[in-house]
C-alpha cells in the first residue's frame, strides 16, 4: 500500500511538472500569438492609413479633372459662340459687299473647298474670309 501510496505521490509530483510545463508553454503560445495581433493590427492601422491618403488624394485629383473638364466644356461652348458670331459677320460682309458690287446678293460659286449650308469649321471660316478679301481687293472697297 505504501508502495501504491508512493506511486501515487510520484504521479502527483510528475503530473505537476508537467501541466506545469504545458502552463508555461501554452502561456509563451499565448503571449507570442498576442504579440503577432499586436503586429498585426500595427500593420492593419498603416495600411489603413495609406489607403485613407490614397482616397483623399485620387478625390482631388477627381475633383480637378472635374473642374478642368467644366473649364473645357465652357471654353469649347465660348470657342463655338465666337465662331458662329464670326461667321455671322463675315456672311454680312460678304452680302454688302455683293450688294455693293452687283447691286445684288448672288449665289456663292461652286467651289469644291466650300461646304453647302453655313461654315462649320476654320477652314470654312478662312475660305470665307478669303473670298472677302479678293472682292474688296478686285473693287478697292473698305466695308468699315
């Protein structure tokens, strides 16, 4: 029974040891898992960081290209007004001229570089102004 008793003890003390063992080992598990989600969340918080940046700054940039693109629109509408004022007074001084010239407007010659219907581009604008140019030279007249 001693013997039994003995055994017992023994067990005890090596079951001790050794759940003692595992406490500590599982502790030092413990405490390196905690260090690595402390890491972790470490890297998580910069990564968030920067991509919060990256946001702010691609929304500038959108919010720029927003306004440039408004600027051009706006441009491109002042360029079209401009051109079509430009081609109103050309045709007005083109018709006064012929008034002058043939007591009449007459029908614009056929010309290949000229489109049908009014100008829709410089290079109408610049053919129009041209044809201009020669009858005044061809009459000697100032329309100003």
């Amino acid at each position: 029974m001693q013997k039994l008793k003995l055994e017992s003890q023994l067990a005890g003390k090596e079951s001790k040891q050794q759940s003692a063992q595992h406490v500590s080992h599982l502790r030092e598990q413990l405490s390196e898992a905690e260090r690595q989600m402390g890491l972790l969340k470490d890297k998580q918080n910069g990564t968030q960081q920067a991509l919060t940046l990256r946001v702010k700054e691609l929304e500038a940039i959108l919010h720029k290209n927003k306004q440039q693109y408004t600027q051009l629109q706006m441009r491109r509408k002042l360029e079209h007004g401009g051109f079509t004022e430009e081609l109103k007074s050309l045709t007005k001084c083109l018709a006064r001229l012929e008034l002058r010239v043939y007591g009449r407007r007459l029908p614009p010659p056929p010309e290949p570089s000229v489109r049908k219907g009014p100008p829709k581009s410089l290079e109408d604008i610049n053919t129009l102004k041209g044809r201009v140019a020669a009858l005044e030279e061809a009459f000697d007249f100032d329309l100003q």
